[in-house]
C-alpha cells in the first residue's frame, strides 16, 4: 500500500513539472511572437516615416524645379519687355533689348550663323525656301499667304529685308518690326552685324565676321593662282513656263561678292548690269566666259518640271560656246546661289574652290 502511495506521489510531481515546462514553452512561444511583432511594427513605423520623408523631399524638389522654372520664364519676360529705340529703313522702332522669339524674313542665315534659330524660315511658292539652311524643323511661313501664321508663332520681334514694304505695316502689329536699310542690303557683312545687335548679341558679329573674312582671303588667293585673269559669268536658268538664261550682274545681292570680295575677273557683259539681264538667243554665240556658273532658279537638276528648261543647254548654240566646249561650266544647287548671306558665301566658296581649283 505504502508503495502505490509513493507510486501516485511520483506520477502526480512528474504531472506537474510537465505542466509546469509546457506553461514555460508557452510563454517563451509567446514572449517571441510578442518580440517579433513589436519588431513588425518597428520597422513599419520606421518605413512609413522613410517614405513620408522621400515624399517630402520629393514634393520640396518638385517645388523647386517649379520655382526655377516660373523664374526663369520670368527672367525671359523680363528680358523681352526691356525696350530700347533703334534707326531703321523707315525711321525709329522700339525692339526687344533681348527677343527671345524671332522672325528674320529672309534674313534666316544670318541668325543661324550667329547661332540664333528662328521661330520661322522664309518661303514662297514659285521660289521654295532656303533648303542649304537644313532648317527641318523649323515651321515654313509662306511670305505670299496670310500673316494670321506669324501672328501664330508669337514673334517679339521681326527683321525684314528688302522687298516687302507693302506688308511692313501689317507686320507691325503683330510685333516690333526692323526693315534693315537699303544701303545695307546686299552688303553680308554689316547686315550681320546690325542683326547680331538686335539679338542682343553684338559680340558674336565679331567672332563670326573674323573667321569670315579669313575664308575669304584665303579663297581668293588660291583663286588668283589658279585662274588668274580668266572670266568668270554667272548664270540662272530660269525654269517654268517661259525657260531662259539670265546674266547676273557685277553688283548683283547674290552673286556680287565674288567679284568685289574674291576678285574674279568678270566677263565684260557683267559690268553693264547691276541686278541681271536675259541673254537673248541671238546673243549666245557672243557668250564667250571662261568659266560659267550656272544653277536653276527653282527646283533641282533633275526636276521633272524642269526638263523644258534644262533641254535650252542642249541648243546647238550653247554646246557652241568655248566655256561648254572646254569643260568650264559648273551646274551647282540653286539654294545658296541664290542668297548672298555668311553662311551661303561661305558656301559659294567651297564650290568655287572645288571646281576652279586643280
């Protein structure tokens, strides 16, 4: 009896540290799951202050671009509403003291070569557009329709050349307006000068205009040793309805410069002309330059529209002439031919080079 008692009194101890163990594990399974879930919140607290704070600096950046940019637009206002008085063809016009958004009708060379694009290119519809420019995207204005497309743009200052009088009124309510002078027409180099002025940049003229007339210089010497005293002519073949060959004079707002600037020797029919004159059928076998120079007045080459025209230099008379005989005419592209600007002048002296020079 005495051992069952003892027996029971074993089994009810074990009972108890048993119970006692598992109570332990419980807790320790509890304390852990307790710990873990502080650490949950912890690290959730700690990442939601993170991103409150990533979105504070986020909204203060975004804030700040916004603040740079009003301030700039700001600065550019105030830059264009700065006003001062200039001469022009027709008297005194208050312009922009820095334009940010301009139009220079025909006018488009001298901006770029100061670096300036403008808002947009010059075109007509019988004549194309300066396509030597490679101004792509760039939006044409059509100088013969509706000022309603400049109007568009929002120009804060417009430069015209010559020829368009009849419109400068109207382009003057749509902005301030420069005609540039009629003696500086046709002169390239103080054109980019008063341009460089408007623009608010003058010292750009200055860099450009050096380099500029070191091309010339050095053109003209390797022209004089290799042509010397040989004449030298200027034709366009004026395509379309009516094809015909058209002299271009010595003084010509094209081609002028490379008598006065390079020194060409011109054929003597050119001084008797200031802007062109047709060379009458007739007159063809007298055609006796050295070299010619000739290039469409619209188009290209290879124009199907200008066929008609082309199959004039297919006339027993022309092909008759010592210049075709020889081998010294050169058909070049119309475009800068066609503008007496810096950067077409500089190209004028790349083709007078590549095909005078041996």
């Amino acid at each position: 009896m005495a051992m069952q008692t003892i027996g029971s009194i074993r089994k009810i101890r074990w009972l108890v540290v048993l119970l006692a163990i598992m109570v332990s594990l419980a807790g320790c399974g509890d304390a852990k799951e307790t710990s873990t879930n502080g650490e949950d919140s912890k690290q959730k607290n700690s990442k939601q202050e993170n991103n409150k704070q990533e979105n504070s600096n986020q909204e203060n950046s975004n804030q700040e671009n916004s603040k740079q940019k009003n301030n700039k637009q700001e600065n550019n206002k105030q830059k264009s509403s700065d006003t001062r008085k200039v001469k022009d063809a027709f008297g005194e016009v208050e312009v922009p003291v820095k334009p940010q958004r301009v139009a220079g009708i025909y006018l488009e060379d001298y901006m770029l070569a100061l670096g300036v694009e403008p808002i947009v290119q010059w075109y007509h519809p019988n004549w194309g557009k300066q396509d030597y420019l490679g101004l792509t995207d760039v939006p044409l204005f059509d100088i013969t329709g509706s000022l309603e497309a400049m109007l568009e743009n929002n120009p804060d200052l417009i430069i015209l050349n010559g020829g368009m009088d009849d419109s400068y009124q109207l382009y003057s309510k749509i902005a301030p307006t420069y005609r540039l002078p009629d003696e500086m027409i046709g002169d390239a180099e103080e054109t980019l000068k008063t341009i460089a002025d408007l623009l608010g940049i003058p010292e750009k003229a200055t860099s450009v205009l050096g380099d500029y007339k070191q091309k010339v210089a050095d053109t003209k010497e390797k022209l004089e040793e290799a042509i010397g005293r040989e004449t030298v002519a200027v034709v366009r073949l004026d395509v379309g309805d009516k094809p015909e060959l058209r002299l271009f004079g010595l003084t010509n707002a094209y081609t002028g410069m490379i008598y006065k600037d390079l020194g060409l020797e011109p054929f003597p029919w050119v001084n008797n002309i200031e802007a062109h004159d047709v060379i009458s059928q007739e007159k063809i076998p007298e055609f006796s330059a050295d070299h010619i120079i000739i290039f469409p007045s619209d188009g290209t080459w290879d124009s199907q529209s200008n066929e008609k025209a082309v199959a004039l230099l297919d006339d027993p008379l022309w092909k008759s002439i010592p210049a075709v005989k020889n081998g010294h005419v050169y058909q070049l592209e119309r475009s800068h031919w066609q503008s007496g600007a810096i950067t077409a002048n500089r190209m004028k002296m790349d083709d007078l080079v590549k095909f005078l020079v041996k």
